[in-house]
C-alpha cells in the first residue's frame, strides 16, 4: 500500500469522496502489451500459448491468480518460473509502451482540482505500479494506491475496504470504475456503487451483470454526471 495521507473535504456538490480506479485497461493502454508478454513467457518457460481471448480474460487479477487459471495443471516452481518470464519480458524485454489512454491525465487532474480523492485499486504488483506512476509522473494525483502484491486478489474487496479505512471514509461515500468483472464484482462484494468502462478488457454485457451505476465509453466526458 501507499498512501501520501491527503484528506479532504468532500465539496457538498460532489456525489462521492473518493474515487478508485483500475489500472491496466482502466487508466492505462496496456492490454496489449500484457497480452504479448503473457504469450512470450509461455512460449520461454515451454508452455503453450494462451489464445488473446483467455489472457484477456485473466487480465486484472493477481499474477498468480491468473496463472492458475490458465495452467490449473503447473507446479508452484513452474508458476513461479512462469511469473519471473512474464516480469521480465514485461519490464526489461518488451519495448511497448502502455500511455494513459487519451485525455485521461489532465482528466484525472482536473477530478482531484474539484475536491475528489484519487486511488488506485490494481491487480499490478507494487514494483510495477510505482515504476508507472513514476514514469508519467502522477504519484501526487492519487491519495492511496494497492496492488495485489500487497492484500488479496480481486474480487476479494479486501483491497477496497483497506482503502475506506485508511481514508476513514464509508462504501456509500466511495466509488470504484473498471474494465473487468473482477473489478466490479470487487465493488459489489464491498457493498461500493461501480461504473465500468467498455473500451477494456471486458464488455458492455459482461459488465452489465454487476449491477454497475453506468457503463461507459470514454470516462472524461461521460463520468461528470455521474459524481
């Protein structure tokens, strides 16, 4: 967990105290590059390759919660193995890069400027996360971040719920958006109103079955009426 330990007062005009965002496929344009590092790390520890349709279906939980998915069958020395590849083709091999997608940057300052909370609730590891909010330069726009490296993998709301006491706020008060069924059924389990977004991992009918407030397309121009 990280936190800079920044309260504040929830404007009296602002539906929600703070808001929790997914990372990869939420925020960040990285689905694609999380698809081919997957495949390169199977084809290196000599496993076959998931197909995209499976690897984006795993995308957002924990790495080793995802890896036992789509191999249930490999010992926990494999799956490690396994990890370590992924990592490594992820960070030092993998050239691609995964930029916020558009408008959201200056979209997210814009959020904080009006008296929200920022946090990040994410499958990621800390190592990852902290690399990423270093190289965009948007540690200071987020109050409180997790990682799944740090608590239990979604859909657990563990994570969720570590967030509202470190921030002393109530679910009522809170407001998680996401790309994946893992992100809103982590909501769900939280007792947290969910907003997904469609241009991520999973889709409009997917998304729709966690009872979500919206579901939406493009988060800077769609989410203002809804906080």
């Amino acid at each position: 967990m990280h936190s800079n330990k920044l309260l504040l007062e929830n404007p009296e005009n602002n539906k929600y105290s703070v808001i929790i965002f997914d990372w990869d496929g939420t925020l960040m344009d990285s689905i694609d590059k999380i698809i081919n590092c997957v495949v390169q790390a199977a084809k290196l520890s000599e496993l076959p390759a998931p197909t995209p349709q499976a690897i984006r279906n795993i995308i957002g939980l924990s790495l080793d919660k995802a890896m036992d998915i789509l191999y249930p069958m490999l010992s926990f020395a494999k799956q490690q193995q396994l990890i370590d590849a992924y990592r490594h083709q992820y960070t030092y091999l993998n050239k691609q890069q995964t930029p916020f997608y558009p408008g959201i940057k200056a979209w997210l300052g814009l959020l904080k400027e009006q008296g929200y909370l920022l946090a990040v609730a994410t499958g990621k590891g800390r190592q990852g996360l902290d690399r990423q909010l270093l190289q965009y330069e948007v540690t200071d726009l987020f109050s409180i971040t997790y990682c799944a490296d740090e608590t239990l993998s979604k859909p657990d709301p563990l994570m969720l719920n570590n967030i509202l006491e470190e921030l002393s706020i109530n679910a009522e008060q809170a407001l998680m958006i996401g790309d994946s069924s893992f992100d809103l059924e982590m909501a769900n389990n939280a007792n947290m109103d969910c907003i997904g977004v469609t241009y991520g991992v999973h889709s409009d009918a997917i998304l729709s079955q966690y009872n979500p407030i919206a579901i939406l397309s493009d988060l800077p121009t769609q989410l203002w009426k809804y906080i």
